[in-house]
C-alpha cells in the first residue's frame, strides 16, 4: 500500500462514487487504493498520448524535408563516416 502523505477532500458525483465503490470491492482494495490506481493508470495512458503525439510531429517533419527510408539511411552512413574520421 503507498504511503499515505496528503489527504485531500473530493467532490464526486453519486455516479463516480458508485463505480469507485465498485472497483474497490472487485480489487479488495480502499477506496483511496483504488483512486490511486486509477489516477496512475490515466497518468501513463495521459503520457503515452504524448508520445504518440510527438511521433506525429515527427512523422510530419520526416515527410516535409521529404525523408524518406533511403534519404535517412544515406544520412545515417554520413554521420557514421565523419565520426570514424574524426576519431582520435
């Protein structure tokens, strides 16, 4: 169980309060349990939506300069070729 270091007062609809009342009974856990799985699980779901954003930026990027597999490949053994040369 986390370490409990803040408490916090919520207003909740009956309808949320409901559900959270069920899924605390179907994990077996407290209430506060449950609203702290909840909240982490909308958290990672919360960053992988910004991850996806950013490959769409960078998807986006890739077809504006017109990079496509070969054109990165190309650039990848360039980059690969100055740095062996500029080994000491």
């Amino acid at each position: 169980m986390a370490k409990m270091t803040v408490r916090s007062t919520f207003a909740l609809d009956r309808e949320t309060v409901d559900s959270l009342d069920r899924l605390a009974r179907r994990w077996q856990v407290s209430k506060s349990e449950a609203l702290r799985r909840v909240v982490n699980v909308a958290s990672a779901v919360e960053e992988m939506d910004a991850s996806s954003d950013a490959l769409a930026a960078l998807d986006e990027l890739q077809q504006l300069l017109a990079l496509d597999e070969e054109r990165a490949e190309a650039w990848v053994q360039r980059i690969r070729a100055e740095r062996a040369t500029s080994q000491p």
